[in-house]
C-alpha cells in the first residue's frame, strides 16, 4: 500500500505538472484515473518490488512532462496497464472515462501484444503494421512514454529479459521516435538501449565523457563569451549552453569513421536558442558567429530553409575555436527546438496558434503527408489537424501465421485469401479459420495484428460462395478456374445421368427434342441444364416418367434417414393404435418423422403402415379423398423422467459426420435425440441437437465423447427449451 499522504502528494504532483505543461485539465476525471488505477493495481508490484501503480503514474509524468500533449493522453498513460493486467473492462473505462480514453488504451494493449514473442526481423513492416492498427497518434505517445519507464527501469530486470527488451527498443521504438520527430525520446531510448546491449562499450564512453567534462566545460564557457557578449549588445532573447553529444550516437560515429573516442572531434557543441521565434533572428546569430570564428563551409548545414523530413528546424554550424578545435554551433528558436524535442506532440500543443495560411502549418501538413503517404490532399489536411487520427496504410493489413510470420495482404482480405497466400494447396482445401484463437466464418474480413490459422481438409475445394468476398488476385484466379473445371465435371456427370436414364426408359432424344425440352423448362443451353441433372436439381424421372401421385421414393441416401432410423429404433419404434396392431410399420421419407413429432399412419397397398408427420403435405394430400386410411400412431412414454438438453456443434462437414454423432449420442447410455438442426457452409457445419439426459453428468459425459471426434471443432451446451 501507498501511504496516504505519499498519495496526496503525488496526485498533487501530477496535477500540478499538468496545470503547468497543458492547455487545459480535467482536474477530477484526472483525479479519478489517479484513483481507478492505484485501486486496480493495488496488488500487483513491479520486478523492482515497489508497488505497481508507480509505473503507471511515471508514465503519466513522462507523458506530461516529456511528450506534453493534453489531459486525455495523460488520464490513459494512468490507466494503460488496468485492462491487461487487471479485472477492470474496457467498457468500464470507456464508461468512466469516455471513448477517446477507451480507445487509447486500447491501442496500448494491443500494440504490446503484438510486439509479444515475434521476431523483429521485419521493422519496416512493423512500423506499418503499427501505423495501420493504431487509429489515435496518442496511442504511440503513450506508448513511448511507457517503454521509456520501463527503460529507465529496466535494471531490475532479469538479464535475458533486458537483452530482448533493450534490442526491441533499439530497433524499432527508436527509429519509430525518430520518424514521428520526437529527438529526446529517440536519443534516450538509444542510450538506454545501448547501456544493456553493450554494456563495455557505453561505460568505457560515459567514462571518458566525464574524465573530460571539466575540460570541455572550461573550454565552452570561453568560447561562448565574446559570443554571449555581442548577442547581449543586440539586446537578442537566448539561451546558449554547451551540448554533450549522445553516447549511442558517439559510438556510431567511432563505428563508421572506424576511429577512436579522442579522435570524434565534434564532442564539443554548442546550442544557441532563440526565445522570439524569429526565424530570421537565427541568420543573424550565424552572422555573429562566423564573424569571431572561422566556419568551416562543407560542414554547414540550413535546415530552416530546408527542415528535415520530421520536421526538423535548425543551422547546423562548425567553426574552429580557441587551439583550433571544432565546435558545432546549432542555432534555432524556442519553437524549432520544442519541435526537435517533442515532434508531433510540440505541433500539437502549437496547433491552436495556427493560422490557415501558416507556411509552417502548410508544412507540416506536406510532412505528415508525406510520412503517411495519405491520399486526398485537402480531406487528409483537414483530417489531420482536426484530430491527429491516422488513416494510413488503409489499404494494406499485416496478419501473422500461427508460427509469426508476417504476412502483408490488401484490406478486406479474408482466411481465404490468406489461405491462399501460404500455399496454393492450403487454400484450395481450406475449410475453416481460427482468428486470434477462435473459429470464424471464411468470409469474416481480416485486421491488422490478427492471428490466423487455416484448417484444411482434403474434401474441400473452393466453392462458388468464395467468389463473393476473396480479394486477393490469386485466390480469385485459383477459385475461378476450380469453378470452371468443377462445372465442366458437372456438365459432364449430368449428361451421362441423362443418357443413362435414356438407355432405362428406352427412349432416345434427338437434337430438336433435346431443344424443345430445354425450351419447356426454360434453359439458355444444354451444358445449363445437364448441370442441374448432376446437381440434382432436375429430377431426369420426373422429366421422362412424370410421378404418380405416390411416387415410390428413391433410395435417397440422406444423412437424417440414418439419423431418424436410430432415432427410432432407440425409442422402440412407433405405438399403432386399434386393430392394425402388430401391422409392417414404415417411415415416409417424405416428412422422415423423428420420435417427438406428432405423427400419423397412413394405411397403404402392401407396405404396411406408413409413418407420417402430422403436417406432412404429401400426407395432407393423399387424405383429401378421405380418413378412412389414416389411423392413430405414437411414440412410446418415456419411463424415466428425462430433461431436454440442446448441443452446439462445430466441425467439418464430411460424409457420414451427422451418423458418427448421431451414433456416438445414442450408442451412449441409450441417448435419445429430440431434434437435430444442421446447416453446413464452406464445407463446415453448425449444428444443434437437443437431447434427453438423465442429468447434468450424463449431459458433461456425452459432450466430452463428441470431442473426441476430430472433425469436431467445438462443441458446447446451450440452453434449449423445455421438453
Ligand atoms: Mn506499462
């Protein structure tokens, strides 16, 4: 526990830091994060030992003190962690404390989850994919404030631990700090980063810096003071100090000149800072510069005429000091150096002074552009000042194989198009998906950060439904010539039913009969029209042999025969009432009556009593000329008292499936099925059953049977209506 006035005085501290270094603050929505997440974290403690909630509050500080944005990126530093590590919701923040908040730390969560066990071979991808998931620039700041903390934390952590965080942060948290300008951020994380990765090299520099600390600083105050003395008779604003150069950035320098620490001759710097914000200001001060000193010309750089890509502003100038040494002299304002410093968050805190007109708004504007290689010009600049959101990469999405690998597609894209990226094979007999660990439909439209794993089975092929939502130009080729070769075998299979039928009836069809036939039933062509013979749509009989008003039914191998068969046999069979006891009893296939439908039996010519459901149409038909062939039919009570129980089940829907259910639930303890409802898409099925049990175990024990079955997926309770 954090004592009492130690939390006063940090709530004290935040707020007065926020009042000082942003626009304006809710103070009690402020209070309140304070609050929600020193309860939330209230049990957890950081490797260092000290109590959670620090981390969060350094976060906040840093993001109020180092980033300066505004209230609501500070109130989500405090609750960053609280939806990870613990049992608040995000709705609950959301509630509490708006969408805007929501979202960030929402951002957060997952940008942390993403860089979890992945290799970061592929920072450029990275840094897109980011971009693409991340839809508030405040997410990233906040972000960065967090691995900043845990950077300057990480000495309490354990030392495999700190290799990979220190790497992490080198390779991508910097140069992602470097490209949204944020200079402070970027060289912190670097030296930070380099102190574990190299442990040798950054003390040997830090040392030799602070052997010559004295030296250099003896040596910077005479050389800035005829400088300070002309500036002050100019009666300029500034701020002139000497700069010690970084440590990662000397120990790059040492890399790529291949010399030694003595040798770096820019060790000794000087930044000059304008308090006007008077660009023009800053030409003069070169002027007085290179008056008292000598500058060296291939060494200047004007990045005021010409800023970086990041929006860097600044001279860069050397000139040769007292015992001709070299001295880079940088000079900027206020505002250049904020931007240096803060980068986007600088302009953010600037965007209220922004004029239309503004070369410099303007400018930003091209930048950000530029970075976020943003389509529409006028929408983007509008969009972007308005809210900082980014929009970018909306065209590409970056998923990951179960394995990590990451895979570029175009948005919209599907499992499907995915499937297909992997391996042509992979997507031909794809049949389902697991996104982020849960089974989804092949059409659901992939995100950036997805987890996707394909399910395939040799029965599958792409069918005619994947047309409608693959986007990838290979899963559309492979899917089109599939189709194609599949309705060429279709055409094929039809037209041999049709001739064999033609060879049954013995019949035969000319070219004008066939014509004429395919006029009667309204088909373009033939290959049209033997294609639903294949696909059963056309029945050739009833073409050539219209039905009688009984037609004897084909032997129609349809799964819920199988499964209304031992339906039946598992209830002992129908109760026939009066004097056809003891009669042959049939099922009509028409209406395939299961135990629990109200039934009815139809008195037929030599097949013994048949079997219908009450509602049957063919039955409601035949009995129009009269009752006297229909009697009283039941299933029999059942003996114990039972309870309906419903079933979800997921799996792939190949041959014989709904039989190996069917019989895994009533070779089971004599099981009775009351309903089953199948529906099958992209070869997967969905199905519910509903059952009598005995009791909740019985119901726990017929489930974990029907999860043996590995075309199984899922299978889960749910709760059905009462018997
Ligand atoms: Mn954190």
């Amino acid at each position: 526990m954090i004592a009492g006035s130690k939390q006063t005085r940090m709530l004290n501290e935040l707020l007065q830091a926020c009042r000082t270094n942003l626009p304006s603050v809710n103070e009690d929505a402020m209070q309140k994060a304070f609050k929600l997440s020193m309860e939330a974290h209230k049990n957890h403690r950081r490797d260092s030992g000290e109590p959670y909630f620090y981390h969060p509050y350094a976060v906040a500080m840093i993001v109020v003190k180092e980033i300066a944005l505004d209230d609501i990126s500070v109130i989500s530093a405090l609750l960053h962690d609280v939806v990870e590590d613990t049992d608040f919701s995000l709705k609950f923040i959301e509630k509490e404390f708006g969408t805007e908040v929501a979202e960030i730390v929402d951002g957060v969560t997952k940008i942390s989850g993403v860089f979890k066990g992945h290799e970061i071979s592929q920072a450029e991808n990275y840094r897109k994919m980011l971009l693409s998931m991340v839809k508030d620039l405040r997410v990233i700041l906040v972000k960065f404030a967090d691995r900043m903390h845990n950077m300057r934390t990480l000495e309490f952590v354990r030392a495999d631990k700190q290799r990979r965080i220190a790497k992490e942060t080198l390779e991508i948290y910097a140069p992602f700090a470097n490209r949204f300008g944020l200079g402070r951020v970027k060289w912190e994380l670097e030296d930070l980063s380099f102190k574990y990765l190299n442990k040798e090299a950054y003390n040997e520099i830090a040392k030799k810096l602070q052997d010559k600390r004295k030296e250099r600083e003896q040596y910077i105050a005479k050389f800035i003071a005829p400088l300070a003395e002309k500036l002050d008779k100019h009666g300029l604003e500034y701020n002139i100090a000497g700069r010690a150069k970084h440590i990662y950035s000397i120990y790059k320098k040492m890399i790529k000149l291949n010399t030694s620490f003595d040798k770096i001759f820019d060790l000794l710097a000087v930044r000059i800072i304008l308090e006007g914000n008077d660009a023009n200001e800053c030409f003069y001060v070169l002027g007085v510069i290179n008056q008292i000193y000598k500058p060296i010309p291939d060494r200047f750089k004007d990045y005021i005429s010409i800023p970086k890509k990041n929006n860097y502003q600044s001279i860069h100038n050397t000139v040769i000091g007292q015992q001709g040494k070299l001295v880079e002299v940088q000079i900027r304002t206020r505002k250049m150096h904020e931007i240096a410093e803060k980068g986007v968050a600088a302009h953010w805190r600037y965007k209220e002074n922004f004029q239309k007109n503004d070369k410099e708004l303007e400018e930003w504007v091209n930048w950000i552009r530029d970075v976020f290689e943003n389509a529409n010009k006028n929408e983007a600049t509008k969009e972007i000042m308005a809210s900082f959101k980014l929009n970018l990469y909306q065209d590409e999405i970056y998923v990951f194989t179960p394995k990590g690998d990451l895979k570029r597609l175009p948005a919209g894209s599907t499992p499907v198009d995915f499937a297909f990226d992997i391996h042509t094979n992979v997507g031909y007999h794809c049949i389902g998906a697991k996104v982020n660990g849960k089974i989804v439909p092949l059409s659901t439209m992939l995100h950036s950060g997805d987890q996707v794993e394909i399910i395939t089975s040799k029965n599958q092929h792409p069918n005619k439904n994947w047309q409608q939502f693959v986007v990838t130009h290979k899963a559309k080729a492979q899917v089109r010539k599939h189709l194609n070769r599949e309705e060429e075998r279709l055409v094929e299979a039809g037209r041999e039913i049709w001739e064999r039928k033609l060879k049954k009836y013995k019949l035969s069809f000319n070219h004008d009969d066939v014509q004429r036939l395919l006029n009667k039933l309204k088909f373009d062509n033939p290959a049209q029209f033997f294609k639903n013979i294949s696909q059963d749509k056309l029945n050739v009989d009833d073409i050539l042999n219209p039905p009688e008003v009984e037609a004897k039914e084909e032997d129609n191998e349809m799964e819920f025969t199988t499964f209304a068969d031992i339906a039946r046999t598992n209830i002992g069979g129908v109760e026939i009432d009066g004097d056809y006891k003891g009669f042959e009893v049939n099922y009509a296939k028409c209406c395939s009556p299961i135990p629990g439908d109200p039934i009815i039996g139809y008195v037929t010519i030599g097949e013994g009593i048949k079997i219908h459901r009450k509602d049957c149409k063919n039955l409601i038909r035949m009995s129009e000329n009269g009752s006297e062939r229909l009697v009283r039919a039941g299933w029999p009570k059942r003996k114990d008292s039972l309870f309906v129980a419903g079933i979800k089940i997921r799996g792939e829907d190949t041959p014989g499936l709904l039989k190996e259910i069917s019989n895994s639930i009533t070779n089971f303890q004599n099981t009775n099925i009351k309903a089953i409802n199948i529906t099958a898409s992209d070869s997967m099925f969905d199905g519910t059953v509903t059952v009598f049990v005995k009791d909740i175990a019985h119901l726990g024990q017929l489930i974990e049977r029907l999860k043996k079955n590995k075309k199984i997926y899922s299978v889960e309770r749910f709760d059905s209506e009462t018997a």
